[in-house]
C-alpha cells in the first residue's frame, strides 16, 4: 500500500468514526501534516508564535503571547486576537501558531 492509499484509508476511517465527511480535506492535512512533521517529533516548540508582516513574510518567533508582547510592545490582548481570528493584524503584524503556519504553507 502506498502511503497516499494509506492517507486516505486514514481519513476515510476518521470520517466514519465522526460519521461527517464533510471534514474530509481538513482531516487528510492533519494526517498529511502529522505524517510530515512524524507524530513523535511533536514539541511545545510547534506552539510557538510567528510574526509576520503585512506581505506575509515572517520577522519572528517567540515561545509565547507573553513574549511577543513584551518584546514588541504590543497588548497580549490583541495578539491574541489575532491568533483566534477576532481581529487581521495587531500593530501592523499578523500573528500565527507554529503548527498552523506550518499546516498553511504546505496547503499552498
């Protein structure tokens, strides 16, 4: 079996356990991305923050909100915002978990 059969027998068998396959593209980037990465390599490192700027580009990373925040001089408030979708930018950044960016730059 290649593993791309193996990938989608995966998601196949996620979809039937939900019993929705409407999550099925969402659930074959997780298994795809787990697959990248290896699932044992997982860190807290994954939760880190990137910076990026207004063309998308990343200026940093910081191990959390609390750092980003003091470092850049910006509220834990509105990075946070950013990071749950509620608001695009704060101080003319944009603001991303590790393992999102990730997932996101391998679906482009």
């Amino acid at each position: 079996m290649t593993q791309s059969e193996v990938i989608d027998k995966l998601t196949r068998e996620c979809c039937l356990a939900i019993g929705d396959f409407s999550y099925y593209n969402t659930v074959k980037s997780y298994i795809q991305m787990a697959l990248t990465i290896g699932i044992e390599h997982y860190t807290v490192d994954m939760e880190e923050i990137i910076v990026l700027d207004h063309q998308g580009c990343e200026t940093d990373r910081f191990k959390g909100v609390t750092d980003a925040a003091n470092v850049m001089g910006l509220s834990k408030s509105g990075i946070s915002a950013v990071l749950t979708g509620r608001q695009h930018t704060h101080g003319g950044f944009m603001f991303v978990k590790s393992k999102d960016y990730n997932l996101l730059k391998r679906l482009s």
